[in-house]
C-alpha cells in the first residue's frame, strides 16, 4: 500500500462520497458473534456466491440494537436500507431469496428501515 | 417503478395482533388491486412503543394508534398518493450519532472505509489547517466537550494544562479500561470504529506535544484488541502513524498495554502504575497526571469515548458540536441501556434529553410491562434515581445533583422485582472485591459497609445500622485515596436517601418487599390450591417438605433453604412466596 499524504487526503474530500448499492452487512462485535453473527456471515458468503449474486458481503461493528443480534443490514438498488434483527442460518437465506432476488421484505425480522433520499 | 412498502406493528404492551392487521391490510391490497405495486410487511420493531398499531408507508408517513377501521382510508390515501391527515402522527424522538457515527456503517478493518468517511480529514486539519497547538485547543474549548469517563472534566483544560507543562518527553493515554457492570459503549466503539479513537489520539498528541500514545485496554476485550491493532498496524503502513506524519514535523507512535482485570486500574493514578509495570495501585493526587504522570513526565489520559467525539469536532468544528446537548454538558452521550426494559443496546442522545426518553421512547420500556421502579447510572460510582425524576434531563449537574453521576454511561432500568438493599449490596460487593486495599477508608469501609448490608439483608439489621452506614460513607467519601473509595458509597448513599422505608422494612418487619432477599422470605403451601402432585417434595434437595399425596404437604421454614425451587417447579400457584 502507498502512503497517504496530505495530498491524498484532499484528494479523497474532494471527491462525492460515492453511495454504494448492493451490500449486505453483518454486525460483527462481540455482541453479534455471541448471538451467532459468524455463522450467518457464512451463510450469506456461501449463498451469495453459489448463486451467483451481484451483492458484496461485508462486516461491519455494532449498530447498537444488542438486544436483537446478530444484526444484518440489506441495502440493493430499488429497496429501502433494511436492518434485520434476530437473522438465523434460516432467516439470512429468506433475506437471499425474498428481499434480493423477489425484491419482497422478509416478515417479523425487520427492526429498521431506512429510506434512500 | 419501484414498489410501495407499508410496515406495520402492533406496539400494544398488552397483546401483539401484527398478524391480524397484516392479514385485512393484504385482503385491502387485493381488493384495490394493489397487490403487486405496494408489499405490507410485519416489522419486529418500528422504533414507537404502547402506541397501539402502527402504520408507516414509505418514505415518511407514520400512523399511530390505528383502527381496524381505518385501515381502508390509509389503502385509499396510499393509492392515490395521499396522507390521511387527522392520523398521521407527529415526528418520533430520535438518536443523535456522533461518536457511533461509524459503528455499524463502515467495516471496522478498512482503513479506506474510514477514510471514505471522513477518516484522517481532522488529522490532516490540524497539521494544515490549525496549524497550532494553541488552535487546536482553542477548537476543542469552544466544543465544550467534557471527558466521557465519568468525572467530566473539560477535555480542553487538561490538554491545556499538559500542553504547558515543559518536558522533553510527554504521553497520551487512551483508558479503554472499562469495568462498570452493565456499561460496554467503549468496547463498542473500539470494535465498531477504532481508527477514529486512533485519529483522536493522534489529535490529542499534536496538541499536547506528545510523541507516544498508549492505549489500555482490558483483557476481556480480545476482539477491540485485535481491531485496535489492526488500526494502528495499518496507520502504520499507510504512514500515518510514525515519522513525519503526511509530510509535517509531527512524530506519534502508538502501542497497547493490555488491563489484567482490576477495576481499579480505571483510575488513572492506578492506570499509569499498571503501564508502568507496577502493581496497579492509586497514589494522591495532585501531582496530577497532566504534570506529573506516566514515567513522571507530563500526561493526558483520556476516555475511548471522549477520544471518538474529537475528529467529529475539530472537521465539524467546535462551535456546531456546542450547538448539541445543554447549556453545561455539550454534545451526545452514549448510554448502555440495559437491565428490565425491552430493547437493551446503546443509545446515543443528546444532552439534556430525559432519562423518560431514554427508556420508554427508544428504549420501549420496561420489560415484561411491569413498572419501573428507579434507574441506577453510573455503576458502583453512581446512584439510583427513583422514578419520580425521570423527567429530568439528563447532564453531568443534573444526575450529581440527584445523588448519582453521569459515569461511564451505564444505565441499568430497575423493576418493582428489584430490592434496594440488595441492590446496594451488590455494588458493595463490588467495590469490596476491587478495592486495591491501598487506603483504609476504603479497604476497611467497603468491607465494614457490605457487613452491615447483608446484615440487614439477612434479618439480623438493628435500627443504628442504618446510621452506621451513614457514617462510614461519609468518611469514604472524605477520607479515601481515590475515585474508586471516594464513589464506593454512592450506591448506599442514594438508595438511603431514596428509599430508606425499604430498609426499614427490612430491619423492623424483617421483611423484603420485593421478595429478593433470600433470607427474609419464607414459603408455604397454599391448601386450596393444592393439587397434591407432589413436584415440590420430589424437588425439595433440603428435604424440608413433607407429606404424601394424600394427606397434601407442608414445608418446615426450620429446614428450608430459600433456594425457591418449589415456587417455580408448583404449575398451581400453590407454593406461596413472602
């Protein structure tokens, strides 16, 4: 990796803060490893790539909402920003077929929504 | 063109019909035909609590307390792209993010996710554009920002103080030492978000003419460890860290020190010992650390949280983050919510926000719907604030002058099921089991304390012990070496001044109110409930219950242990508890 310098810095303020799309986040803190974040992180990686969807799976640390972890965020084009809570092996592959590929939101999961301005 | 969503829920405490409401607003869509364009779907959670259903449709309408009935006319208004007017509900209290601004948006491992979000601009502004140390504490005044690990003192004024300080070798150190029971918000930023503690310390170095900085962080944080050190290992590749910081003069270099457990080493006398290899004991201040600290040489400790405000502050500037909180307290507090109420987790609020909203408004209330009875901050150091004063906002005055203090940002909602005495005991027992034993104060006092308190528990307490108790924390609180026996009887001060008839019971009728101290509640078996099964007996490891199932039962209180078995295996109700 090449050194960040001032110039590089500035660089990055100057440019628009890119919105990414497509992304499932999977809050991995202590607290969501606890409640078994690990192993719907794998579950999500897996299915992803087995069927081949343009979604990048990522980690991301505590939103806050312990009580309901393990916590995955879904944010695709088309859908509003979707936190689901209390996401089981079984819940993660609802949240793969339903909210990404049927563009349908899974029931009793969700604990935050978010809309896209 | 995209779908229309509605989410609902049912938010009455009393009974959950989401189902029911998802079923007639799914039969609603179909006869309107818009079963395909709109999606209703049941939430978990809809961020309203005992508001009966609520009803909200994308982007922003929100409908409390909704009818059956009324069902129809939100279809109505949805299709036509409209809002029913006499229901649409106000704007919900919200949380305000600044020191979680990254917790649970960028991935904790990326150095370039943080820098996508801001990361490493406050550095850069104060090396380019502040220029000064002097600027760069001038912005931090203006802030208003006070330490966030519990005493409040003004961040300013103790890199000021240290900044002054002539030596040829200075430190900064991040106490990420965080002991209180139930309070895990430092943790959570140093997982969820190191390079921005990482970016603070780099601040808090340049102002104060630093060139190392320590983060101590305890053991039982293996996880913020790992992501800590990751942080400054890629600050580190990255030439953030080390010499010539982006091509300026300023040199830092950061390392860990690992906590071994001991609460004490919160306190920053002992904290400074602990690096320092020594055993982790307080010693009198002044000197303080900020002249005299780590290896004698000047020092700034700092809290994790307080660090995580200060890149917000210095690109944000200090004026807009004085613009948050109360006239005293400026900017947001982060709170561990925990105990009886429905949605434990941080929060982070504003100053001056009531402790009301805090636990009912995003915390959903107690659990269980039972009703509150107190709120206990603070930790061992803090107090309980009876529910009369949940109206107040909370600040560093406000909860001082309840008889608490701010802390580390623990709150603990306590139920009608929780016992002062015994609540108090146990924050004793606490302060008891990490008392360093360096003072006697608080070795003796902690000690002489917790004594008269399972007294009191136990029935054996006599009228003078609460005066007793009184005594012995007034002298802690005069006498003691540090923090730690100087707050040690915060928690029996407060439950004494607050509910000083529950110890009374406790002494006099030799009774717990709240059927939680084991040794004052006795069992018997109610007759006419009884259906003579025989589960207590059989479950009885004492052998205090006797009889057959003929004849019925009884318990012999002389034999009895309390450990309460009977009460929850009998599927009658026929075990009483007093």
């Amino acid at each position: 990796m090449s050194k960040i310098t001032k110039e590089s810095l500035e660089n990055i303020a100057k440019q628009p803060k890119k919105e990414e799309n497509n992304w499932i986040k999977v809050g991995m803190s202590s607290c969501g490893i606890a409640a078994g974040a690990d192993e719907v992180f794998k579950v999500l990686t897996e299915e992803v790539k087995k069927r081949n969807i343009p979604v990048a799976v990522k980690k991301c640390g505590c939103v806050g909402m312990c009580s309901v972890e393990p916590l995955v965020e879904v944010n695709v084009d088309g859908m509003p920003q979707v936190t689901y809570g209390r996401v089981n092996g079984e819940v993660a592959i609802q949240i793969i077929e339903e909210h990404i590929h049927n563009h349908r939101l899974v029931n009793d999961h969700i604990y935050d929504i978010q809309v896209k301005k | 063109m995209d779908k229309k969503i509605i989410y609902i829920k049912d938010t009455s405490f009393a009974l959950d019909r989401t189902k029911d409401v998802h079923a007639i607003l799914l039969n609603g869509l179909r006869d309107r035909g818009m079963q395909d364009s709109v999606q209703a779907v049941r939430v978990a959670d809809i961020g309203a609590y005992n508001q009966g259903v609520v009803v909200k449709v994308l982007p922003d309408t929100t409908y409390y307390g909704v009818k059956d009935e009324d069902l129809g006319r939100i279809l109505d208004a949805v299709k036509q792209g409209t809002v029913v007017k006499e229901l649409a509900a106000r704007k919900e209290p919200g949380q305000l993010r600044i020191v979680l601004r990254n917790c649970g948006v960028i991935d904790p491992e990326s150095i370039e996710e943080y820098m996508a979000n801001e990361g490493y601009q406050a550095i850069k502004k104060v090396l380019f554009g502040l220029k000064t140390q002097d600027n760069t504490i001038d912005e931090m005044k203006k802030s208003g920002l006070r330490g966030r690990g519990g005493a409040g003192y003004p961040t300013w004024m103790k890199w000021n103080f240290a900044k002054k300080m002539a030596s040829d070798q200075k430190y900064v150190i991040c106490n990420g030492d965080e002991g209180d029971p139930g309070a895990y918000m430092d943790r959570s930023v140093l997982e969820g978000d190191p390079h921005s503690v990482v970016e603070g310390m780099m601040i808090a170095g340049f102002s104060v003419g630093a060139s190392v900085g320590y983060f101590y962080i305890r053991a039982e944080y293996p996880l913020a460890v790992e992501r800590i050190q990751k942080a400054i290992d890629q600050c580190y590749a990255n030439g953030l860290l080390g010499k010539n910081i982006l091509g300026s003069d300023f040199n830092f270099d950061l390392e860990i020190r690992l906590g071994a457990g001991a609460f004490v080493c919160g306190e920053e006398t002992a904290l400074i010992a602990s690096i320092e290899g020594k055993r982790g004991a307080p010693h009198p201040r002044p000197p303080y650390p900020s002249v005299k600290g780590l290896w004698d040489k000047p020092t700034v400790i700092n809290n994790v949280e307080t660090l995580a405000n200060v890149a917000y502050i210095i690109n944000r500037g200090g004026d807009a983050f004085a613009k948050v909180g109360t006239q005293t307290s400026k900017g947001t507090k982060v709170f561990a919510l925990t105990g009886k109420v429905k949605n434990s987790g941080l929060v982070e609020v504003p100053m001056g926000t009531t402790i009301r909203e805090i636990v009912f408004d995003i915390g959903g209330g107690v659990y269980k719907n039972k009703n509150i009875k107190a709120v206990q901050t603070g930790g061992p150091s803090g107090g309980v604030i009876p529910k009369d004063f949940l109206d107040t906002p909370v600040d560093y005055e406000n909860l001082q002058k309840l008889g608490s203090i701010m802390g580390s940002g623990g709150m603990i909602v306590m139920d009608e099921d929780d016992c002062m005495v015994d609540i108090a005991r146990f924050y004793q027992r606490f302060c008891f089991d990490e008392s360093c034993g360096k003072c006697s104060p608080c070795r003796i006092g902690t000690a002489q304390m917790l004594g008269f308190l399972s007294k009191i528990a136990e029935g054996r307490g006599e009228i003078g012990d609460l005066d007793n108790l009184r005594r012995i924390a007034q002298s802690m609180q005069r006498a003691a070496l540090c923090g730690l026996g100087q707050t040690a009887p915060n928690p029996v001060i407060s439950t004494l001044r607050y509910y000083e008839d529950e110890y009374r019971v406790h002494i006099l009728d030799k009774k717990c109110p709240s059927k939680k101290c084991r040794d004052l509640l006795s069992y018997k078996i109610i007759p006419e409930k009884c259906k003579k099964c025989g589960l207590c007996f059989m479950n009885c490891e004492a052998k205090a219950i006797t009889g057959n199932k003929d004849d019925g039962y009884i318990i012999d209180m002389n034999k009895c242990v309390r450990c309460g078995r009977c009460f929850e295996v009998c599927k009658f109700k026929a075990v009483g508890k007093e």
